[in-house]
C-alpha cells in the first residue's frame, strides 16, 4: 500500500511538473523583449523537466525498493542539475551579466564530474563510493547558493539606496521601487525553500536509502516548493522592466 501510495505521488509530481515547464516555455513568447527573464524561464523549465523525468523513472523502475545506489544517484543527479540551473536562472534575474563562458564552463565541468561519479559508484556496487561522491553536490550546491544569496543582498541593498524623487529616472517611483522589492523577497524565499528541500532530500536520501514513506512526504512537498518556485518567477514577470532596468542601475 506504501509503494503505491508512493508511486502515485511521483507520477503526479512528475505531471505537474512538466505541466509547469511546458507553461513557463509557451509563455515565453511575451517576455522575447526581456532576454535575462526569457532565458531564466527557459532554464527554470529545465529544472522542472529534469525532476519530473527523475519523479517519473523513480516511480516506474521502483529503484528505491531493489535498487538504493540507482535510487540515490539518480535523486542525486537531477537535484545536482536542478541547482546548476536554479543558479544560472535565478542568480541572472539578479544580476543580468552573471552568465559568462566561465561560469558555465565551471558549473558544467563540476556537474559532470558529479553525475560521472554517482554513476560509476553504482556500476561499481559500491555504497561507499556513492557517499564520497555526495560531497561534490553538497559542496557545488553550497557554493551556487552563497552566490545567489550574495547576489540577492547586494542588488537588494542597492535598489534599497536609490532615491525614488524629482532626480530619479520617470519610470522609478516609490511604488515601483515597493513592486520590484517585494518581487525579489519572493525569490529569496523560493531560493529558501529549494535549498531546505534540496539538501534536506539528499540528507534523507542518504540515511534513508530504502525507506518509501519518507519520499512520499518529500515529493509532496516538492509539489508545493516546485508551485511556489514557478509563482515567484511568473510574478516578477509583471514588473520585469521596471526591475531589469533597477537591477542594472544598481549594479553600475
């Protein structure tokens, strides 16, 4: 009864989740003149389709029940790949000029070292290995989540200082300024949540590695994280001139 339970919840967060990638992307159309929110939509429906196939695979291969090496190294790797482009959608609406050759070439070089790695610990057997090879996610992790944070707090501060008066730009009232704030408070709770639901999957993947009833609670959770995740980024659609335009003041 629990793996059913369990199987149900994956096939229908996995269905909402593709249900939400295939918005985000169909309804990129309207931002074409935003190229930053275009492409943070784009890698943000990455991410959506990367957990919803994971949800999926789960769900059909039953892995957690036969097989607890490929269960963690696949929740593993679209977790490690769901934080890449979490980083590069999120940290980019704050800082439009953060995506460079560099930082993609490091971003994808450590994630490829980590999926190779949890791969090749379940060609091996070996559990050990699988476990050693977590630190590469929860380090690159970290480190993706300090930028942002980093980030966020910097542009925030800075949008805080610029005067909303007769000297400032037409477009930038106190109204304005209110919007664009409280749009990006929403995603540093969204990055909140993705982070405590990230890391904490993981931990518990880790203690728990054959356990059905702990994944149920947490994919019902992801729905909830996941819904909320696509809220914030849909909401900051409505004052994305406004908030592009303050961001790159702020910045200069």
């Amino acid at each position: 009864m629990d793996l059913q339970i369990y199987q149900t919840v994956l096939y229908q967060a996995g269905g909402i989740n593709l249900i939400l990638a295939f918005v985000l992307l169909y309804n990129n159309y309207e931002y074409r003149n935003y190229e930053v929110y275009r492409r943070s939509r784009v890698f943000s429906a990455l991410v959506y389709a990367a957990f919803a196939f994971g949800f999926l695979i789960h769900a059909h291969f039953e892995w957690r029940t036969i097989c607890s090496e490929a269960a963690t190294a696949l929740s593993v790797s679209y977790f490690h790949i769901g934080a890449v482009l979490f980083g590069w959608s999120h940290t980019s609406l704050m800082k439009p000029d953060y995506m460079s050759r560099r930082i993609v070439l490091r971003d994808v070089a450590i994630l490829f070292l980590g999926l190779t790695g949890y791969w090749l610990s379940v060609a091996w057997h070996s559990h050990f290995a699988l476990q050693l090879s977590l630190i590469v996610f929860f380090l690159h992790a970290t480190f993706i989540t300090l930028i942002f944070y980093r980030t966020y707090y910097m542009v925030r501060r800075n949008i805080e200082d610029m005067p909303a008066n007769e000297k400032a730009p037409r477009w930038w009232t106190l109204e304005t300024k209110r919007r664009v704030l409280n749009r990006h408070h929403s995603f540093v709770l969204g990055c909140h949540l993705i982070v405590f639901f990230g890391l904490g999957s993981i931990v518990v993947t880790a203690c728990f590695p054959t356990e059905i009833f702990p994944y149920t609670i947490l994919s019902i959770a992801g729905m909830i994280v996941f819904c909320y995740i696509f809220y914030s980024l849909a909401e900051y659609g409505r004052v994305i001139e406004a908030g592009t335009c303050a961001t790159e003041d702020a910045l200069r």
